[in-house]
C-alpha cells in the first residue's frame, strides 16, 4: 500500500505540467507516439528544458517551486523517479 504522501510517476508529471503548461503538447505527442507515457524519453528532453529554463530565469520563487517538486520527488517518489532525476539533471550542473 502507498503511503499518501508518495509520488508516482503519474503525480510527478501532473505537478510538473501544472507548473509547466507549455510542455503539455509534448507529454500529448510523447504518449501519441509511443502509445503510452514514457516517463524517461519526455523527461530526458522536457525534463532538462525545463530545469535550464528555471536556472536561467531570475524568478527566485519558481527556482524554488521547481526544487521543491524536485525534492518531493526524492523524498517521497517511487525508485524509478530517483535515477530519472539524477540521470537526466545531473548533465545541467556538470556544465557550470
């Protein structure tokens, strides 16, 4: 049974489309393609825009929303969020 406060790939993606409306199209073309949700190839490309848009943007408040989900994520998300998160993020901060 899960404990209410954990997040599924599912949760993780309606939070992170909420907060990035403009990667709805994707996530649409994402399942159209592949006939259903593939967590890991939308978030290596939307994942990664989104986290260089937010570093890159001087609003202090969405850097923190975005870490704040991000956080969740890690502390309350199932295993396969974890390793998506490092994987696909990991690259961002290499490159400072």
């Amino acid at each position: 049974k899960k404990n209410a406060d954990t997040i599924d790939i599912e949760s993780f993606t309606a939070r992170f489309l909420n907060m990035f409306p403009e990667y709805k199209d994707g996530y649409k073309q994402n399942v159209t393609a592949y006939g259903e949700f593939l967590y890991d190839t939308y978030f290596s490309e939307y994942g990664v825009k989104a986290m260089e848009k937010v570093l890159n943007d001087s609003n202090k408040r969405r850097v923190v929303k975005y870490f704040e989900l991000l956080n969740t994520a890690y502390s309350f998300g199932e295993k396969r969020i974890i390793p998506l998160l490092w994987v696909k993020h990991k690259n961002i901060f290499q490159k400072t």
